[in-house]
C-alpha cells in the first residue's frame, strides 16, 4: 500500500539529481546515486536531463581499487553557470 501522500517524498528521480547538483555537488558516480539518492539508472536520468538542457558532461575516471587493481568507471559532472 502506497501512503505517500506527497511533499518532497514525491519529487523524480531526474529532480533529486537536479537538487543534489544545486545543493553544491560538482558531480556524482553510479555507486553514489545509488547510495546517496537511490538512483539505480543514472545514465538514464543523466540523459532525460540533458534532453532538458541541463549541462552535464561525462567524465571517465580511472582508479585503484581496493583489490589492487585499476578499475574505470564514469563521473557525471553538473556544469552550472557561473
């Protein structure tokens, strides 16, 4: 049973990504907007925003993991005007 009855609870996937970037945050990785907004598919939402006309670019990260080896993944970086 849904007891939602709106408010911020409410808000899309597309605008907690939109807020997260205008609350400061210059950018975020998959494993972050899973664990911080709950986005499973950010390239998805990455991409509805950009139809939208928000400016935000892909960014190919390489790091070492915590196995010891390198591991790449992507970084979504929010462009705002300044």
């Amino acid at each position: 049973m849904n007891t939602n009855t709106g408010g911020a609870d409410c808000r899309t996937q597309r605008d907690q990504l939109l807020m997260y970037y205008k609350e400061g945050h210059k950018s975020i990785s998959r494993t972050s907007a899973l664990s911080k907004l709950g986005i499973a598919n950010l390239p998805e939402i990455v991409r509805q925003l950009r139809v939208r006309g928000i400016p935000i670019r892909s960014e190919k990260v390489e790091k070492v993991g915590r196995n010891g080896k390198k591991v790449t993944f992507t970084k979504y970086v929010y462009e705002a005007e300044t």
